[in-house]
C-alpha cells in the first residue's frame, strides 16, 4: 500500500516507508499513565504521512531508516491524517 493511498478510519494497513523526519519527545498523560511520544515523518514515492511513536518505538527508528508498519491503522488529527501501530500491530526497521 502506498502512502497516498491512506485515508482516515482505513485499519490494517502495511506500508514500506523511508523516515524523513522525527519531531521531538513529549510526555503525554494517557489512561495508561504518563507515557513518552513522538512523532516521525515517514515518505514513500507517493507521498509523506505522521506516524505515532510510543515508548520503546521512539529509541528503534532513525532518520534514513527504512521501516515496515504492519497492522496499522489511520486516524486524522487536526486535520492531519496520521498513521499509528496497535499492539498487535509491527514496527521493523528493514535498513539503515
């Protein structure tokens, strides 16, 4: 699937995808606690999308790395669309 294809309420979804960009670390409040976040901004031939980094997720990926989200799921905020990972769903860095 490419990235330009991607529309809000669209779940699992698995992509191919280079990093381009992560934002900064915050720490949000959640119903799970205090938890660390960050945003990265991942790019394919098509088009570029946000995608929600949590905990342990944030330390595995870099800029220029190649990295599969398998059984994501598309949400819009702010009237952005955004790409976020589940727990049953993968995050792989494939090179770099």
């Amino acid at each position: 699937m490419k990235i330009s294809e991607l529309k809000p309420g669209v779940s699992n979804v698995s992509i191919s995808a280079k990093v381009i960009d992560i934002s900064e670390i915050r720490e949000v409040q959640t119903r799970y606690g205090r938890r660390n976040v960050a945003d990265a901004t991942l790019e394919d031939d098509s088009g570029q999308i946000s995608l929600t980094l949590w905990e342990d997720q944030i330390q595995k990926v870099s800029i220029g790395n190649i990295v599969n989200v398998i059984g994501g799921f598309v949400t819009s905020f702010r009237d952005k669309i955004q790409l976020g990972i589940p727990r049953s769903g993968k995050l792989e860095v494939v090179e770099g």
